[in-house]
C-alpha cells in the first residue's frame, strides 16, 4: 500500500534521511523504530509531504504521491496523527468529530442548512466515536478528557476522515501503562474491524513487538534492518545500535 524508495533528506551539512527504503503491506501494522535523532519524525515529514524530499519517491497504492499536500493525500486515504493531539480543546467531544466530517464533506455552516444534514453529520460523529471507546462522553469538553481518552479522540477525529492509512506519530507518548495497553489494543481492533494499514513510529519497544506485523530500525538517517518482529528482535546490528541487549526478555 506504500512505497518509499532511495527517500532523502539533508539540513545543511546534517544528513537527516539517507536512501530510507521500506513498503507497507495493506492490513499491516508497520513500525519504525530508533534512537532520538534517527530521523523517524523527519521521515513522517517526508511521506506526509510536510517538507520535500531532496531525491526519492513516495507511492500510495501504486500513486506516485512524492511532495503532495496533506490536503491532498487526506483526500486519497492518507492520515497522519501527531505526538501531541490536535484536539480543540475547549469544543465538545462530538463536536472535535463533527468538525472532521464536515472538512471531509466540505459542509460549511450556513444559516440555510437544512437540520437533517446536521442531524446526519452527528450520528456518523457518534459512530466513530462509540467505534474507539468513547461512547457516552459525547457532550464532554475535550479539555475533560484524560490524556489517554484525548488520544482515543485525535484517532476518531483520523477516522472520520476515511482513511486507508494512518500514519500516527509515538501515539502512546506520555501515557500511563494502562492507557498504553488501551490504544494498543484499540490499534489492533481498528485493524481487524476496518481492515486499515498503520505506519506508527514509537519508543515503546515491548508494544511494538507485540503490535507490528513489521518493523524497520534506523540509525542516524539510514535503515539497519527491515523484517518480522522476532527477526528484529535477534538482529544483532539491532541490539548494539538501538536496543543494546535490553530487551531480550
């Protein structure tokens, strides 16, 4: 479902991303994972269309979709979430949602719009909202929520956007050992239920093993390794780049 070939990336005379080779296999859940400065996030950049690649090539679904606009590739399927939520904090829950479906739909707010539309644009907000866990905190101000429950709502907010591909940005950052397992889990569900592809890059190593049906480690810029987790987790490159032996258990 996605393609990144010969991807790179330099600022000044720092080679952030070098020749960064990897695909993504629809229904899967693909990890990249490395130290702090291995060039994840600029990575994320890269495929999002954030910043532009200096060579190389990004495909979705066989598109060449290289530099696109985030606008652009939401409306294909691809969505990216943040480390930090972007969720309007002081709007309801259900209007976080809502708000989604009408960029999606390019619904605007008229005086003339007929009540029906409104009444269609929540039901489908409850929906997805009910579909990560946060049925019955509709009328809860998002402010309200709990750190994890806020990311349970940045997902929905994904979601309403039809994606095909999420690309989530350490989504268990900062979150309690219970809420980890939740998100974790709530991943897994929405991969099983809507057969959607994930690209997530994250620090929690023990979590991506369990998640991923595939991993890519990079170091300084450059792929180490690219396999199943339990050939990364016997990759020796892995254990003295990234993991130093810590993990074995």
């Amino acid at each position: 479902m996605l393609g990144v070939s010969n991807i790179s990336k330099s600022f000044g005379g720092l080679r952030a991303v070098s020749d960064v080779n990897f695909e993504v296999e629809k229904s899967n859940i693909h990890s990249i994972i490395g130290p702090n400065g291995a060039g994840k996030t600029t990575l994320f950049n890269l495929i999002t269309g954030a910043i532009p690649p200096e060579t190389g090539q990004v495909k979705f679904d066989q598109i060449d979709i290289t530099s696109w606009t985030p606008e652009r590739l939401t409306k294909l399927g691809l969505v990216r979430t943040f480390q930090r939520t972007s969720v309007f904090k002081k709007l309801t829950v259900l209007e976080n949602v809502s708000l989604a479906i009408r960029s999606r739909e390019n619904i605007g707010f008229t005086a003339w719009q007929p009540k029906w539309r409104e009444q269609v644009v929540q039901d489908e907000a409850a929906e997805f909202l009910s579909t990560v866990g946060l049925a019955g905190r509709e009328y809860v101000t998002a402010a309200q929520l709990a750190h994890g429950l806020q990311r349970a709502l940045d997902i929905a907010i994904g979601l309403a956007l039809k994606p095909r591909l999420i690309l989530m940005d350490e989504p268990l950052a900062g979150m309690s050992k219970g809420d980890r397992e939740t998100i974790g889990s709530l991943i897994l569900g929405l991969r099983e239920s809507m057969g959607l592809t994930f690209v997530v890059v994250e620090h929690d190593v023990g979590m991506v093993m369990r998640l991923s049906d595939r991993i890519t480690v990079m170091q300084q810029g450059a792929v180490i390794a690219d396999g199943p987790p339990d050939e990364i987790r016997d990759n020796e490159a892995v254990r003295r780049a990234y993991l130093k032996g810590d993990f074995a258990g």
